[in-house]
C-alpha cells in the first residue's frame, strides 16, 4: 500500500467507527463526498487543508489520520 491508500483507509476506517456516511462526512467537513470517496480508495493527493478539515470533522488530531497501525 502507498501512503495515499493507507490514508484513505485510515479516513474510512475513523468514519465508519463515527458512524458517519461519506455524504455526512464531506456535508461537516465542507468537501465534496466524490473527493472524499477518492480520498478513501487511495486516488486523491490530499493538501494540508483537506487534511486540517478532515481531522476536524472526524474529531481526531492529524496525526491520528496517519496511524496505520498493521
């Protein structure tokens, strides 16, 4: 895995632990649910801003979104 999908797994794996759906998540977080649906399956080069919206919507700190643990 490179680090743009093990990102977006982590983005996944914290949203559904949330409960939220893609639409909900991009609906908080002020991004498009088609970006963020890229963002998860490994497709999107994030800039520091989505990174910044999404650890504020998730409610987790930024480093959290790079803890992939295996």
């Amino acid at each position: 895995m490179n680090i743009k999908e093990k990102f977006g797994s982590k983005v996944k794996e914290l949203r559904e632990q949330k409960g939220f759906s893609i639409e909900f998540l991009a609906n908080i977080a002020n991004i498009d649910r088609t970006y963020i649906s890229d963002i998860e399956k490994g497709k999107r080069n994030v800039s520091l801003l989505i990174i910044e919206k999404l650890a504020k919507a998730l409610e987790v700190n930024i480093q959290e979104l790079f803890d992939n643990r295996e």
